[in-house]
C-alpha cells in the first residue's frame, strides 16, 4: 500500500532530524519503524495463523523529563495489522466459506501516552494508546478455476460495517534509547461493533522497533 511508503520517508526523515538537533535537558524525541506478530488465545471458530498475522508500525513523538530518569510522553503513529484467518470448518468469520487464504487488515492512525523511565543507556516504558481503523478490509485469495487468465482470484471488500472505528488497549516499551527496541500490546477493546457476535481475534502483539527514545 503506497501509504506505507509515504510514511516510512515521513519517519526516517524525523529520525534524522532528531539526530540532527541539540539535546534539549528536558526534552524527550522519539522516533521508531517496526514490527511485530499477533499473539494469544482465540476462539475454536475465529483462528488466526500465527506467523503470518502480523503488522507495521512506524511513528515520532516527543514528551519531558521531569528527572534523569523519569518522564512523560506522547506518540503519533500509523498502524497496519493483519489477521490471517485459518481455513478450518469451524470458521464463521466474517462466514464460513473457506479459501485458498484470507485476512482482515486495519490500517490505523493512532496516539500513545506513556511514562518513560531510564537506566543508563537503555528505558522502559508504559502507557495507553488509542487507534482510529480509517481503513478496513477483508481479503480473500482462491485458485482461478473459471478461466486461464490466472492462477489466483483475489476479492477485496473495503470498509467492512462490523468492525468498530477505534480501538485501544495497553502498550510496554523496553530497549535501548539509541537501537533495538521490544514492544508488546494488549488490546483492552473488542475489535467489533457492539451488536456483531463474531468471535474475538488474539489481543497481543509483540514486536521489535529500531529508533530513537
């Protein structure tokens, strides 16, 4: 998705300003890409792959330090992450036609509030963040068996009426201020509108970021 593209410039070109700038005392920059993969249990009937499911995330934000090792911060960042669906006859989710693959996909715009604390060179932080689904879809891939023109038929439905708008949940940050970062999310909300029963997907992500904290 071009998006992706855009926003990866958008980020590298805040990371290196950052680097670029004069350490502020009481200023704290934050600047990360990365990714992770969705964990956790699911119901019989909404599996997920595990591998596969997974997502990107690339952000900047800023906050202030109240002390050498303490402060507070916020995040903007984009989000996309990728449920892939098993293919079992217990699915229901979003029914019960099985395909060659199938995902449901959020591509999020989100914020994060956190409480950073330092120990030497490396943090570990904790807040809460929030997530707006602008952009939501499901996706299937089949085997072509109506004409030549192909191997695969994909079909992509966009916007889908039974996933909620927002989403938010807990995220802990631990790694070093200047590299390698691990992230992990636990999701607090359902995924879906209030009178839709489908079974809910795993709430956890944990990943990596490379960035600047």
């Amino acid at each position: 998705m071009k998006v992706k593209h855009y926003l990866t410039i958008l980020s590298s070109l805040l990371f290196l300003t950052t680097f670029a700038q004069d350490t502020i005392s009481h200023k704290m920059q934050d600047a990360f890409i990365g990714g992770g993969f969705v964990l956790g249990s699911s119901a019989a009937d909404g599996k997920v792959n595990y591998g596969q499911s997974r997502e990107f995330m690339v952000g900047a934000g800023t906050g202030y330090k109240f002390c050498k090792w303490n402060g507070i911060g916020i995040d903007i960042y984009y989000k996309s992450t990728d449920f892939y669906l098993k293919q079992d006859s217990a699915k229901v989710l979003p029914n019960n036609v099985q395909h060659s693959s199938e995902k449901i996909s959020f591509d999020n715009i989100g914020g994060l509030v956190f409480d950073r604390f330092y120990f030497g060179k490396v943090y570990l932080d904790g807040g809460f963040y929030y997530d707006w689904a602008f952009y939501t879809k499901h996706i299937t891939w089949d085997k072509d068996t109506a004409t030549n023109a192909g191997t695969t038929v994909k079909t992509i439905d966009k916007q889908l009426k039974f996933l909620a708008p927002t989403n938010y949940g807990l995220t802990f940050r631990f790694g070093s201020q200047t590299g390698v970062s691990f992230y992990f999310n636990y999701r607090l909300s359902k995924l879906y509108k209030s009178d839709v029963t489908y079974p809910q997907l795993p709430a956890y992500v944990l990943g990596l970021t490379v960035g600047l904290h």
